[in-house]
C-alpha cells in the first residue's frame, strides 16, 4: 500500500532560475532541500569514508580473502569459438596430488564462444589447480564458426547460435523523415563504427564459497549482493536464507557485476563438493573472453536541417554484434531523445556472433549512439556552414527542464574551453594543429523505490546507517554517511555505515546511475525518523508536548523555559539506549527534470605526421541534482571521462577472424588509457535543485562516459579537416583520414 | 607455468654449461620481464631455469679505450640514469628512457633487452601454433597485422621488440658473449638473424651463449625516437635511431622489422655532407622505399618515414621545418577506418 501523498511546494530550478513547483510528498518524509536549505554536510568536499584502509591496502576485497583450509579454484575453458563438447575426462586431473574437486561443466553441449566454461577445479594451490586444468581431457567436435560482424550477416553464414545470426528489432520512429529529407537544406550521410570494449575492472570477478552445514557464505565481487544471494539460492536449489553474498569493497564493475557471476556458482559448486571454502578469482584473459562486454555497432546515420539550422530529420540504421547474446546492441537512444528532430526514424538489428557475451556497460547503447550522433551533428553543422554549438543551441527545446539544464551547460563549457577560439576545421597549418570539439550526452539516473535503510541512534550520540547496497567505488558509503549526519546534526566521524551484505536490509543492484538517488533518500527519510523518535522521547522525559520543543546547540529544548535534554540522550528512553528510524524508499515524486544532460568540449593536438591524438584538456559539465559529495561527484566525472577517452582512442577487442580467437585478451595490446595519456580535465558541476525524491539527488555513474568520444572526434576533424568515423581513433585511422596511408 | 628446475651458478661459464647439460631444455632468466610470460603462457617449458644473477660483475657501466662497457645485468634504468651513457651514447640513453615502466625498467637488464622474444600476438597466445612456435603458419599473413613488419618479413612477420637494440645498431656497438667454446666478440647486427635464416629464433646465439658485455663507441652525436601508442607503457610501433660517429652516418629502425633494421639506403642518402632538412627527408623516404606492408600496416610506411626523418634531425642538432610538402598521393580508395 502507498503511504499518504502531501501536496507540497517545492523550489526547484537552476542557479539564478528558481521556481516553485507542487509535488505530492509521501507522509513521514522530509521535503527535499532546496536552494535556501543551510546544510553543513551535504554538498562538501569530503575524502572518501574509507579511503585510509584503501590506499593502505587493509581494505578487504574479495581477493583478500583467505579462510582457514581454502583452496583454489580454477575453470577450463574452451579453446574453439564453437564445439560441441563430446567428453570431459577429469580422471587424469583427479588423480593429481593436492586436487580436491573437479565439476564438468560443459559435456554433452556446445559452448559457442572461445572461453565459454568447459569444467573446473579446486586444489590447494593456485599451482596445483592450474597444473590439474592441463590434465583435463576434453574431445571437441568442431563446428563451423563466425566472429566477423559481416560475415555473419552473410546469408550462407554459419549459425553462430540456435536461430538466425541477424536478429532485427522493431523499427521506431517519428514523423516522416524521407520527406523532411528531401525538403531539407543541407543533409548528410555517414556510417559510423565502434568496438567491442571490455569493463576492464581492476578487479576482475571473483568469488570466495564457503559452506557451513546446509548455510553457503560468498564474498563476492558484485554490484547487486541481493542478487547475488537471491540467484545462487535459486540455482542451488536453496532458502534464500540458506545464503549470505558479502562485497565490502568492490574494484569496479561498470556494470560487468550486476549478475550472479559464472564465478560465484562454480566456486559454490566446488566448495560444496570439496567440502572446503573455494576461491575462484578470473585471470585478465577471462576477463576479457568471458565476463561480458560492450556489443560493437554499425551506425548508418542520415540527417537534415533547414537553412536555419533547425533539425528536421535524423534516420539511424544500425547493427553491431553482443556476441552469443542477442538484444544488447541497440544503440539508438541518444538520438531519439537528445534532439527535438520531429522526423526521425530508427532500425536495428543485432547480430549475433561466437564471440563472448555481451553485458550491461557503463550507459549501454548510449555510448555508442552518442559518439555517432554527435559526430553527424557537426557534420550537418559544417554541411549548412555553421559552428556546431550555434547549431545545437538552435535545437533546444524551449519548454523543456533538460534543455534548459542543456543550455546552461553550453555556455558553461564554451567559456571554460575558451570556444571563441575554435577555428574552422582543418584551417590550422604547421605539424601539429589543435582542434576543438563537443558533443551532448544524456542519461537517466532519477533512481527508483526498493532499498530498505534502518538508522540506528544511540544515546552517545553516533549513529549506524544499515542497508544492503554496496559501493563499487563510486562513494556510496560516504553519500549515506553524510546524509545521515546531515539529518541528525551529527559530525561525519559518528556516523556508521554497514552496507555490501546481503544480512542487511534490502538494496537494489548498483546499476544505471542508481545507487545515490535510490539509496540516499531513504538514508535521509530513516534518519529523520530516528530524529522524530528522539523528539517524542524528549517530549516525554521533558513531560511537555512535542509542539513546545526546539533543537539548539544538541539538545531539545522546552521554549520559553530552560528545561531541556540531550537530542541523543533522548534515546536512553527507549530499550537498549537505541532509537532506529527505518525507511524504504519511496515512488519518484514530481521532479523539475526526471533526466540528466552532460555536455563535454575537447581540445585536441594531432600530429599530422605520424596520426597521434594528444588530448590537451576535456571541459565536462554535468548535472546530478542535489550533489551531496562535490569531492566524489567530480571523480566520477573525471573517472568518466577517462573511460570515454580510453574508448575514444584505444580500447578495442582484436578477433582473428580465421580462427575466431581473440589476439589481445590482455592489458598490453588492449590498450587502456594510461597516466601518460590522461589530459587536464575539469569536471564542472552544474548544481540542479530538482526535486523528485527526499534528497534531490541524481545518478552520475554513467552521464560522464555518454559525450566523451563525440567531443574527442569532433575536436579530431575541427583539427584536421578530415573525420574519423570509427573508433578508436588510432594513428593508423588518422592517417588514412588524411590521405597518408 | 610448468614446473622447472632452478639453477642460480656463480659463473657464466657454469650457467653456459647448466644450459647445455638440462636434459628438458633450459633458459637463462636475469630480470625476468620477459622470460616470465612466456613461461605463464607454457609456449616455454624449460625442465631448467638457470639464473645470472649470482654471476659477479656483469652489472657495470664504465669507459674504457672509447667505448662504454656495459654489463648485461646492468638494468635498463641504470643505463638510462647513467650520466655517462647520456654524455657519450644519448640514444643509448634515450631508449633505455622508452622502455616499458618504471617497474620494468628497474627489473629488466640490457642482456635481457637484447634477447627478448618478440611480442606477436600469434607467437604469445598458445592458441596459435604459428611458424615461430615450430607451427606450418604465419598467422599475421592473412590476419590482423596492424603490428606486424613491412621491411624483411617473411616467412614470419614478427617486429623485433628491442629498444636497446635499435640504438645500439646505430651506434655500432658489439655484443662480447661466453658459450661452450668460449668468449667472442660480434657486432650488434650480428646478434640477429631474420626469420628467412631460422624463424624459430631471433638470434644467432647458440642456445648456452649468454650475453655477457656489451660495448659501445663513445662519443658520436645520436638520438632516438620511438612512436608508440600508449606512451605510458607500449611496445614500439616505429622506433628509430641514427647515430653520425666518425666513420659516416649510421641509421637503424625499430619496430618494423623482425631485427633491429639498418638501413643502409638512409646512410646512403645522408653521406658524409651536414644533414639539411632536405637530406633528412630524402633519408627517410629512402629507408622506406623497400618496404613491402602487409594487409593492415600500411600506415606504418609514413609513420617510420616522419620518426626517421625526426630523428635524423635530432642527431644533427638541425631544427625540425615540419615535413617537405608531400608529393602527389592518389585520394585514398577506402573509406576513413576501413581495414584496420
């Protein structure tokens, strides 16, 4: 049952843009605070929580954990991109000292990509299990393969999986868009193409099992431990309460551990069947084989615009490859939703390959359609004449919260990056020549109902934040601690927060830019209930109504008189000296934009002569609503935009198609941006008051990816005069754009 | 990795002949920065592992008569510290600066530079039984080459990974090594041998040489220059190194090549006149004339042409005027991206 709604007036907007708007608060929370709110906590620079143990290495990850007895697991994998697994003969490999369980995993199927799990093993070793995984004996029989994304479209392709390779999914769209192409101005076609790109977590998945009678505890390495708990007790045909997922700390996901990793169940498996905790952590090649990936996309994109430079057509035709799984390649958001293009028509179709499976990845299908678009978009600008930020401010909106949000970032960026001194593309002469560039993003991240979070205060004045979310480096631990302190008037240092474990109240996975806005209102609404608790112990121990009571200096006072007593002293009303506020979080409420934008510009110098893209400085300006932890916020955008650069420029899976195995599934020719390569970045929050939940925060997690490589290649072609349309935007490709190889 | 033998002799002599006598084949580890992968990846599986590092005195960098000796145990960064390989061999010093992270640079020795294996995708991934691993193929042929050589390939295309190498071509330095039959003397350029002679191999050593010294003329104007990917930590794309010592210009490429590449076109071209910018380009198109690229490495041609022609410039102290004006090059036939 819903609770109660409050209509309430709520100051909502931007900097300088205030306005008021009603919203219908659920009974029992506190309004979200608005631009007038004095808050001392939220919406300062604060290290993170647990920082100290981090850098000092006493931080607990899943790899760190060592029980008594624990032995090593290891997984044998298929060397063929496509086989039917005759037998798997483990007996050599049992009979090796020190192998203490063995599981085939794989007979009597096909596994349709190389690394696909064949069996596995655990041994009191590392040594001694990867010795025992060279003993196994497996008869493959081969089947016909394809990796290549076009070859597989070929009508006389193999079939890669069970049904047809090309999977189209339903065309959308708006208006007409081949008539508003004729009539239009200027119009432009181009194809666009991306890579499959891996998470590449610094720590990859992995998983410690430990059984104790018919209960099973996983430390795991996971965005969701709920899940995690919730789908192994399914898959192991247990009570929920039978499981425990733990992930204190987890180095990274980006969205490669929002499900039950292979990891988790094997490790299970093993231990169960050794009778003895297993740890199973996945080697760097692994990683990259088997633990999922962002799908590759083909983007035909045509588009239109008046003279004007209004946008009156954008067509996307697309398809890209996810591997073994079919519907994650989709690519098309950004450009149905950034633009308001009234004809616009989008088809896709998946591909599917014996190639590992893809997965959700930081903004999927956003990243992709993102640096297309915005590619197009200035190609249509240069097409009419135009600068392509004039072009993009004549496609605003005007009655809508995120163009104005977008606007407001427009003129940001361009005073930082210095745009008034963009030339005209390829105009620069000499070697080296600087290019400016930028390009849109957007993403959701309003967050959603389900965590659960219990406040605990206790009469010595600290308080315990309990819920089971979990923080995958993003800051959440801290964002609950200092909402918390932030409602109970309390200093950070005295505030606890218990999280990553599925023994705690429940919590969605950290997925979608989520976690803040999901889990920190219901910090907040528990936290104000522990308060209120604490009120109504005072009214009694001070004998005098609630109404006749203020909070000064930490205590509650009776006004007009001095009678009073300490907030927290309050709680030694109640049993155990402890007052616990418990919240869930509540339905969105009305809010001032349900979306965010995020606008990025780069500046680039390209040596003409040997193709090398020096990013010089990426200016990127993103709003999250409320922001609680400025600190945090602009290591995310800044953890962001090192991850788009990184795609922009070099992250890319090499297939050796003949063979359909991988040739990089490593960190030395899968190349990821290094300290050498990172550029000045200037993260610039855009405060937006927005509403829509308790403490008016919005996601951040992926809007700083979305814009990156557009901003990258159109500050490439701005340097140049000649565009790359494929990432990522290597030497080779630079020089083949201008004609020199 | 397989499980191995460990052998630590206190002379070059014992380890030379700890590698002759291992009934399952051996092979020499000093930093282990390249000996440990392959090893990870079992396409080595030595029954013996016969370390340098309890040989005394192979680790110095001293003068003498000319030339600088350095020891094959002294570290890459040793050398790339070291203010008298700056002063006397700057390209020497140069490249020891490219190599790998500081980690690597800290681990890795100058013997273990100059013998690594090549990084080929093919040749390290044990999936691939390619020509180097005794297989029937060169996988780079019909596949991704985007690495691979354009200057005397064939039958395999490996690029030699060696920075060290690279400079020390240009800088006509000699290799001392110890084996069965003793210690010899042998130019650098003769430490390597291309794949047409033995594609299972990289150098002319006999399998229990061990480099011991390596030996350097002193005092030639030199430079180096490597283009990389990553500049935080990548192998050589185009690496070049051109030293103009007494006896004539001397030029080598890297990263095109499965040896570090003399190119004795270049050499040609700068003759014994002072390098011009004209000259420094004319040297650079001719070292790249005979280069014969694969399917996805065209663009390696230009690249090298710009890193030589850079570095020639930075040997002779002649300031860089940008390329000469290109010459008429037929509009590309391909789209922007396709191929590679």
């Amino acid at each position: 049952m819903s609770p109660r709604r409050d209509r309430r007036k709520l100051s909502v907007g931007l900097p300088n843009a205030v306005r008021e708007i009603e919203a219908d608060v659920p009974e029992g929370e506190p309004a979200p605070w608005g631009p007038d709110s004095k808050l001392k906590e939220v919406g300062g620079r604060v290290p993170r929580v647990e920082g100290a143990e981090k850098v000092s290495g006493s931080a607990r990850y899943t790899s760190d954990v060592r029980l008594p007895g624990m032995l090593y697991g290891k997984v044998l994998r298929s060397p063929h991109p496509h086989a039917r697994v005759r037998r798997v003969d483990l007996g050599p490999a049992k009979a090796l000292p020190g192998v203490k369980a063995a599981l085939a995993l794989a007979e009597g199927r096909e596994v349709r990509y190389q690394g696909d799990e064949i069996a596995a093993l655990a041994a009191v070793t590392e040594e001694a299990a990867e010795d025992a995984l060279h003993a196994i004996r497996v008869e493959y029989e081969v089947l016909p393969f394809v990796t290549d994304l076009e070859a597989a479209r070929a009508p006389d392709a193999p079939e890669a999986a069970e049904g047809p390779n090309v999977r189209p999914g339903r065309p959308n769209g708006r208006g007409n868009v081949e008539e508003a192409l004729a009539a239009a101005d200027a119009r432009i076609e181009a194809t666009y193409r991306t890579p499959v790109q891996t998470h590449v977590p610094l720590e990859t998945h992995g998983t410690v099992a430990q059984w104790e009678g018919e209960k099973l505890t996983v430390w795991d390495s996971t965005q969701a431990v709920h899940r995690v708990r919730d789908s192994l007790a399914q898959r192991l045909r247990k009570d929920k309460n039978s499981v425990r997922a733990i992930s204190e700390h987890v180095g990274g996901g980006f969205g490669s551990k929002l499900g039950l990793g292979a990891s988790a169940v094997i490790a299970a498996m093993l231990s169960r069947e050794a009778g003895a905790p297993v740890k199973l952590l996945l080697s760097r090649r692994e990683e990259h084989l088997a633990s999922g990936n962002r799908p590759s996309s083909v983007q035909v994109i045509r588009a239109g615009a008046r003279k004007d430079g209004t946008l009156v057509a954008l067509a996307l035709a697309s398809h890209g490859t996810g591997g073994v799984r079919a519907g994650a390649a989709g690519c098309s958001a950004p450009l149905e939703q950034i633009y308001p293009c009234p004809n616009i028509r989008v088809e896709h179709a998946d591909v599917v390959t014996n190639s590992g499976p893809a997965c959700a990845m930081r903004a999927p299908g956003f990243v992709q359609g993102a640096f297309a678009l915005e590619s197009a978009v200035d190609e249509l600008a240069r097409e009419l004449g135009m600068d392509p930020l004039e072009f993009r401010r004549k496609n605003l909106r005007t009655d809508s919260a995120l163009d104005e949000i977008r606007a407001r970032e427009y003129e940001i960026g361009a005073e930082r990056i210095g745009w008034s001194r963009r030339g005209k593309d390829g105009a620069g002469k000499g070697v080296l020549r600087r290019g400016l560039g930028m390009a849109n993003g957007i993403w959701g991240g309003a967050g959603g109902p389900g965590p659960v979070v219990e406040v605990t205060v206790a009469k010595d004045g600290t308080a315990d934040v309990a819920v089971g979310t979990q923080d995958i480096g993003t800051g959440t631990r801290t964002a609950c601690a200092m909402v918390a302190a932030e409602e109970l008037g309390l200093p950070l240092a005295a505030v606890r927060v218990r999280i990553g474990d599925s023994d705690l109240p429940f919590a969605t996975g950290s997925g979608g830019s989520s976690t803040a806005p999901s889990v920190t209102p219901a910090v907040r609404v528990a936290a104000a209930q522990a308060r209120a608790a604490l009120l109504e112990a005072a009214a009694k121990i001070l004998e005098a109504p609630l109404g006749s009571l203020e909070v000064s200096g930490g205590r509650v006072v009776v006004k007009g008189t001095d009678k009073s007593v300490g907030l927290f002293e309050a709680a030694g009303r109640h049993p155990g000296g402890v007052v616990t506020g418990r919240a869930e979080r509540s339905g969105n409420y009305r809010s001032f934009s349900g979306r965010t934008a995020g606008v990025q510009f780069a500046e680039v110098e390209v040596d003409t002569e040997t193709g090398y893209v020096r990013v010089v400085k990426v200016v990127a300006v993103h709003d999250c609503g409320r922001i609680v932890n400025r600190l945090a916020a602009e290591s995310q955008v800044i953890g962001g935009v090192v991850m788009g650069l990184s795609y922009a420029l070099m992250e890319e899976r090499i297939m050796d198609h003949r063979t359909g195995l991988w040739v990089n599934p490593d960190l030395e020719n899968y190349k990821v941006l290094g300290c050498l390569e990172c550029p000045e970045i200037e993260p610039v929050m855009l405060e937006v008051w927005n509403a829509g939940n308790a403490t008016g925060v919005m996601g951040l997690g992926e809007p700083p990816v979305v814009p990156t490589a557009g901003a990258v290649a159109n500050a490439v072609a701005n340097a140049i005069g000649a565009r790359v349309r494929e990432l990522p935007i290597t030497p080779a490709r630079v020089l083949e754009a201008l004609g020199q190889a | 990795m397989r499980a191995f033998e460990y052998l630590s002799p206190k002379t070059l002599e014992a380890a030379s002949a700890a590698v002759r006598t291992a009934p399952e084949g051996a092979r020499i580890i000093a930093g282990g920065q390249d000996l440990l992968g392959e090893l990870k990846e079992r396409i080595a599986t030595p029954g013996r592992v016969v370390s340098l590092k309890a040989v005394p005195g192979l680790r110095g960098i001293r003068e003498e008569s000319g030339s600088l000796r350095i020891g094959a145990l002294a570290t890459v960064q040793e050398v790339a510290e070291s203010p008298l390989v700056r002063e006397k061999a700057p390209a020497l010093a140069e490249a020891a600066t490219s190599v790998g992270t500081p980690q690597i640079r800290a681990l890795g020795t100058v013997g273990g530079n100059l013998c690594q294996r090549p990084r080929c995708w093919y040749y390290r991934l044990a999936d691939f039984p390619c020509l180097k691993k005794g297989g029937g193929t060169c996988f780079a042929v019909e596949g991704d080459s985007r690495y691979h050589a354009i200057l005397g390939g064939g039958p395999c295309h490996i690029v030699h990974p060696s920075d060290l190498a690279v400079a020390l071509v240009a800088l006509d330095a000699s290799v001392e090594v110890v084996g069965a039959k003793g210690r010899r003397t042998i130019p650098i350029a003769d430490l390597y041998a291309l794949p047409a002679v033995d594609a299972s191999r990289e150098t002319t050593l006999a399998p229990d040489e061990i480099v011991a010294e390596v030996s350097v003329p002193a005092g030639a104007r030199s430079a180096f220059r490597k283009f990389r990917e990553k500049l935080s930590l990548d192998f050589a794309v185009v690496a070049a190194a051109v030293a103009l010592g007494p006896k004539g210009p001397r030029v080598a490429l890297g990263g095109v090549a499965p040896v570090p590449w003399r190119s004795r076109e270049a050499e040609a071209a700068l003759g014994a006149k002072p390098v011009t910018a004209e000259s420094a380009a004319a040297a650079a198109t001719a070292a790249l004339a005979p280069a014969k690229p694969l399917k996805n490495n065209r663009y390696k041609v230009p690249l090298a042409c710009a890193v030589l022609r850079r570095t020639i410039l930075a040997a002779a102290g002649v300031a860089d005027p940008g390329p000469p004006a290109p010459p008429a090059t037929p509009a590309p036939t391909k789209k922007a991206g396709e191929d590679f």
